[in-house]
C-alpha cells in the first residue's frame, strides 16, 4: 500500500474551506448540458471546414460514429430524447398537455431530489407555451422545446409533470463563465432556429456554439461536468445518421462505432444518476467505453446507524486544480460529523467498527442535512503527486448506532 506523502496542508485547508456541494462506470456528474441542433447529417457537419467548434469537440471527446435520429420530422425526435417515446405525435404540431402525462426526463430528476432547466434561445419569458416568437429566420420553436409539453401550473403538481420554472429564454437565464455552478443538474440548451442549422448555415451554428459554449465546454474539464453535442435527425439524406459527441471532465476521447439512438444517449443519462427507465430507455443500452476509469474505489469498514451504514462516494479526476467530490449520504439527519482524511491507511479499531484514514488530517467537523447529507467540494491543490492514495472516512454522531457512532465506508482515490 502507497505511503506517499500528499502537501497536507493545502489538502486540509481545500476541504475545510470547501463549500457543501459520485463514481461508477458513468459518471455521475454535477452539471450535464445538452445543446440540440438541427437537420444535418454526420457527414455535413464531421470534417466540414464550417464547422471548427464541433470539429475540436469531436477531436477531444468522444465522437460516437453511429449515431441516429429515430423519425421525421423535427418533434418526435426531441419527445424521445425527453421521454424514450414519441408520445404519439407525428408532425411538428402543437399537441394538447393532456397527451403529455409518461414519466421524463426533468421530471425523473426533479423526484431525485435533482434539478432539470430547459434554455431556448429567443423563447421570450418563463413558461411561454407559444407556437413561435420572434423574426425569421431567428425564432424560438415550441416544436423544438419537448419539457414545455409536461409544464403544468397545477398545484401540488401532478406525477410526471413539470413547472412552468423549469422551461427558460436562453438570454438572462444560462449562466455566464463566473456561474456555471448555479446551473441545474442536468439542462438542454436549444439554440433558435437560425442558430441551430435549420434555417442558418452549419457555419452559423457552429459560429454561436463557440461563443456561447466553449467556456462551459473548457470549464468542464475541471469541473466535473459534461457538454453533449447532437442533432434532431438528418436531412433525410443519410438513413437519419446523425452526429453526437460528447465532452467533458472522465472522458476518453476518441470515435467510438457504437450503434446508438436518442433512446441511447437518455439511457445514459438516466443511469448517470440511478433514474428508473421507461417507454424506449427500458431496451436501450447506455454508451459504454468512453469513460475513463474511476480513480475510486470502495474499501467498506462502515458502521451501521439509524439507516444502515452511511454511505461515501467520490467523484472527479483528482488532477491538480479540478473539483473533487466526497459525497455523503445515508447517514443520522442533522448530526454532527467528523471527516478524517489520510494519505496511507492503518486499520484502527474505534467504537466497535474499523476507521481506515489514519494517520488523519482534521477531523473535519461538519453537521449533516436533514436528510443526512454531506456533499463536500474542494479542488485538488497543486503539487499532489502521482500515484498517491487519498483516504477518506465519515464518524457520524448516531443513537441508534453502537457506542453512538457510525461510520460511513472508507473510500480510496488514486492520484494519476
């Protein structure tokens, strides 16, 4: 086992400062944002000359090569990436909210005790439930705006249905550079009609995306989150090929030929962040290959309390200057909490369980949620060297557990 010695100071000051914010084969990350663009085939927008922002993404994320629309025209498309169904509709027309009551995307994470926004650029207020707005060829398209179909002003809100809160104008309402953090979980951004390659020219689009999303795209790198990249469906010239690319922080970049459709991709996401599946995600299978091994494992030694054994999860790529998280949850509501942290593990025997992080740094003393949470962010300080094992534990102040302690799993990340 590693005996590296990590700059301790810097990591303790990082956690204790750290403002309260997982790993699997897919991540599961803190910000997910979809942009959509429009009616263009894989091979009009791959290597075209007019479209260098895409083209950079492609070349640095993960470029899946078989990629397809599932109908014509534009709506459907949009529906079963929202829902994993067409939900019945066959045209690009405005259909009554009363046919929108399947399970969905936003709603999925809302009831995760997640957070889903939808941006549309020149959508002109909150809720708006329109046909249209603005001038040609720039204008916002309902057609193009699937969670508007679920809005719902009802209250409580009914199941499977959505706020008016939740469907946004693009402008006033993303965030710039300076607050990515405040986006939602997981957001679309749906460019207007000039912008997204429907009316304007793949230069055009591809011109707004950069100037719009390079820097989120930058920031995800560091940051734990994810852009994708994709298309409605073809122009009916290419069997409805069409291209997606992924990019972002745990991505292996490179092409990758597996055979994937809208139902696909919103089987990713819904196992990103342990959704149930429904209508076409149920025989879908999520994009494998391109995730960079989790530097994260699970060492156990937890001690049950009040609702089993506090669970700890970590997440981020623990490169010098990125965001790492250490995730929580399971634990006695509202207590009090010790996070001790280690650069080598010796077993100790505390309370009747075993703490591994020790030698300690800290211990960190937090209080749970009230649902007994503990997110904690920090950025990994420079200078960590390569290889080196990060340990961390949670002692959790618990009456029902022994000795009045719980303990969460120990948890290993590995520096690269």
């Amino acid at each position: 086992m590693s005996t590296t010695r990590f700059p301790l100071a810097a990591l303790a000051l990082a956690l204790a400062s750290s403002s309260v914010a997982a790993a699997d084969a897919i991540p599961r990350y803190a910000h997910v944002v979809i942009v959509i663009e429009e009616n263009h085939a894989s091979s009009q927008i791959i290597g075209s000359s007019s479209a260098p922002f895409i083209n950079a993404l492609a070349a640095g994320g993960a470029h899946m090569t078989q990629s397809y629309g599932v109908t014509h025209p534009s709506q459907g498309n949009y529906l079963e990436l929202f829902s994993g169904s067409t939900q019945g509709v066959t045209n690009d027309s405005v259909y009554p909210h009363s046919q929108f009551t399947a399970p969905n995307l936003g709603a999925k994470l809302l009831a995760a005790g997640l957070t889903f926004g939808g941006f549309s650029e020149t959508m002109p207020s909150v809720g708006y439930d329109g046909a249209s707005f603005g001038s040609a060829p720039a204008t916002y398209q309902r057609k193009h705006n699937p969670w508007v179909n679920w809005q719902d002003a009802t209250l409580p809100l009914p199941a499977n249905k959505l706020p008016a809160s939740v469907n946004m104008p693009y402008a006033g309402f993303f965030p710039d550079a300076a607050h990515y953090d405040d986006l939602p979980t997981l957001s679309f951004v749906i460019p207007n009609q000039l912008h997204d390659m429907h009316d304007g020219t793949v230069a055009e689009g591809d011109a707004w995306l950069q100037s719009n999303l390079s820097d989120y795209a930058d920031w995800c790198l560091t940051h734990d989150s994810l852009l994708i990249v994709t298309f409605d469906e073809d122009d009916h010239s290419a069997g409805n090929h069409i291209a997606t690319i992924l990019y972002g922080a745990s991505i292996l970049p490179g092409q990758y030929a597996q055979v994937i459709d809208h139902d696909d991709v919103l089987r990713t996401l819904e196992e990103m962040y342990a959704l149930p599946h429904h209508a076409g995600t149920v025989s879908a299978a999520a994009i494998a290959s391109i995730w960079a091994p989790s530097p994260w494992t699970d060492a156990g030694s937890g001690l049950a309390g009040v609702s089993g054994v506090p669970w700890l999860e970590g997440s981020g790529t623990l490169v010098a200057g990125s965001r790492t998280l250490v995730d929580l949850s399971n634990a006695a509501p509202s207590a009090t909490a010790a996070l001790f942290l280690a650069f080598a593990s010796t077993p100790v025997p505390f309370k009747g369980g075993t703490l591994l992080p020790f030698p300690f740094v800290g211990p960190i003393v937090l209080t749970t949620s009230a649902a007994g949470a503990i997110p904690l962010a920090f950025t990994m300080p420079a200078g960590v060297p390569s290889a080196g094992e990060l340990w961390f534990q949670w002692a959790v102040q618990d009456a029902a557990a022994i000795w009045g302690v719980s303990l969460s799993n120990a948890i290993v990340g590995v520096t690269p």
